[in-house]
C-alpha cells in the first residue's frame, strides 16, 4: 500500500470519527435542552408549592398556639397530604437524575474516544498545528464533561439523602395525633418542629434545581462550543480528501 493510499484510508476512517461524534454532540445538546425545560417546569411548580405548604404551616402554628383542636388536626391532614405528593415528586426527581448521571457518564466514554481520536491524528503524516488544537480541545472537552458526571452524581447523591429524610418525617408525623394535654406537649412541640423541618427540605430541592438549571446552561454553552468545533473539523476533513 503507498503512502497515499495509506493516507486516503487514515482521511476515511477519522472522518467516520468526526460524523458519529457530530451526531452525538448533537443529541447531548438536545438532551441538556429537554433536562433544561423540565428542571424550569418543576421549579415554578416547586416555588408555588412551598408557599402554599407554608402559608397552610403558619395557620396549622397559629391554631397549635391557641389549642384549636379541630383546626389542628384538618389543617395536618391537608399538609400530610402535600408531603406525601412532594415525595413522590422527590422519587420522580431521583429516577430523572440517574438518567441524567448515566447521561453524563456516556458523555466522558466519548469524550475519552473522541480525545484517543485526536492523538491518533496527530501520529498521522498530515500532522500539524491544526491536530494539536485539536487535542488540546479534546482534552478540555474531556475535563468539562468529566465535572458534568461529578456534579450529576452528587446532585443524586443529595437528592436521595433530602427524600430519605423526607419519608422519615412523613412517617412520623403520620404516626402522630397532636394533642393538647399537658403530659404530651413535649412532643407535640418537637413534632410541630418536624413540619418546619420539611418545609426546609422543599427549600433546599428548590435551591438544589436553581443549581441544576445553571449547571445546565453552563452545558449548552459548552454543547455550542464543541459543534462549532465539529463544524470545523469537517470543514478540514473535506479539504484534506481534495488533496
């Protein structure tokens, strides 16, 4: 085989590299848009639904304070119900940030391919200044992408912790009838505690997809950033098969 055709064949076979991972930096950047519009989605629905948990916790306080039975106990079943669906919303959010982590651990698996590709490119015999930007970009990319599964997992890791913590309080306060007798304030006092308590879990999960959304803005600029780059990368692939 001479050395052009040798040539010819290395032009082919990492241009076939170039395609597929266009095609996937393409679908990451249509998967980070959709985790994007759904994070947006459960936020607003999340702010609205803390502030009716807490307006309905002040009353069921207010109603404690004066020793309003009735009041008391309707107004705990109504926020029983709402931790109940806020729970199941967590459990939700926990199977949708596996997806996105086994997402994210996809992407450094062809990050990692993609960056073996551009130093195989640049043992080639067309070798320049162009292949070593190249893998300094891939190497860049590799890192970003690595972050993205780092921070993926931890957002699992803390969102699995809140929901636990979550059920434990439900548990309990579902358990628990509030009374007024004297021999049981302790704690009633100390249960009243654990409705102000998941009331700041509904906060954190809200601060917790504040944070997701901004990881996921971070990603599509750096989605844009590596299209550009592919874009390139074609462009140059083309004039190279017309040497």
């Amino acid at each position: 085989m001479n050395k052009k055709t040798c040539f010819l064949l290395t032009m082919l076979l990492l241009s076939h590299f170039v395609r597929a991972q266009t095609v996937r930096n393409v679908a990451e950047a249509s998967q980070n848009k959709k985790a994007m519009a759904t994070n947006e989605a459960q936020l607003e629905r999340d702010v609205e639904e803390l502030a009716v948990f807490q307006a309905k916790l002040t009353e069921f306080e207010k109603a404690f304070a004066v020793k309003n039975g009735a009041k008391t106990t309707a107004l705990k079943t109504e926020l029983i119900a709402a931790m109940k669906r806020e729970i199941e919303q967590s459990e939700k959010k926990i199977a949708q940030d596996k997806q996105e982590l086994s997402q994210s651990q996809s992407e450094v698996a062809a990050s990692k391919r993609e960056s073996r590709r551009s130093r195989f490119d640049l043992r080639t015999v067309d070798n320049d200044r162009k292949d070593v930007r190249d893998v300094r970009d891939d190497r860049r990319d590799r890192k970003d992408d690595q972050r993205d599964a780092m921070d993926d997992k931890a957002d699992l890791e803390r969102q699995i912790a809140r929901t636990k913590r979550q059920k434990q309080i439900y548990t309990t306060l579902q358990a628990f009838t509030f009374s007024f007798d004297a021999s049981l304030q302790e704690k009633a006092v100390a249960n009243k505690a654990l409705l102000r308590e998941f009331a700041g879990t509904m906060e954190k999960d809200i601060a917790a997809t504040k944070a997701e959304i901004a990881e996921d803005k971070r990603e599509a600029a750096e989605d844009r950033r590596e299209r550009r780059e592919d874009r390139r990368e074609r462009l140059e692939k083309r004039r190279n098969r017309k040497w």
